[in-house]
C-alpha cells in the first residue's frame, strides 16, 4: 500500500533532518581535524599566495578553525538530538484517539 502524502511528510522531514545532521558532524569533524594536518599547509593557495600561507599556518587561525568545527559539531548534534524528540512527539499525536 502507497502510504498519502500526508502520513509520508513527518517521515521526510526526520530523513531530512537526519541528512542535515549528519552532515553538519561531518564538516565539524573535518573542520577540527584538518588544520593540523599536512595538506593544510601544502596547497595550491598556500603555495602561490605566500600571505596566506603564513596566516593558515598561525597557531591562532588553525585553533579559530578547530572551534568553528566544535561549534559546528554541537549544531549537528543539536539537530539530530531534535529530529529524534520530535519524531516522538509525532509518534505520540498519531497513538492518541481523537477524542470524538
């Protein structure tokens, strides 16, 4: 049976919210991760722009990126932590009778 739209929206709004979660953990992680790797300091931009080589290899900047990457992963977990209570409270709604 093709479940209607309706009975299929609260489904695709948590798969939704699941996405978004996921990816914001994701970019957090490489947002604290890849400032302190190898490719940080050699690349393409690095290289050509001197200037902006010895700003992405200041202490200082690499430790904003890795912070921006916490507050990042907290947002990610945030979602997913409110995708799953209100997937409940929906489940909840739907178990009760109407009351008519």
């Amino acid at each position: 049976m093709i479940p209607s739209p309706s009975s299929a929206e609260p489904a695709i709004h948590f798969v939704t919210r699941l996405l978004i979660a996921a990816y914001l953990v994701e970019a957090g992680i490489v947002l604290i991760v890849g400032p302190w790797t190898r490719p940080w300091e050699r690349n393409y931009f690095a290289f050509y722009l001197p200037w902006l080589g010895d700003l992405m290899s200041n202490a200082f900047v690499r430790g904003a990126v890795t912070g921006v990457g916490l507050i990042t992963i907290v947002a990610g977990l945030r979602e997913l932590t409110g995708a799953f209570l209100a997937r409940g409270t929906t489940e909840e709604a739907r178990d009760e009778p109407d009351g008519s």
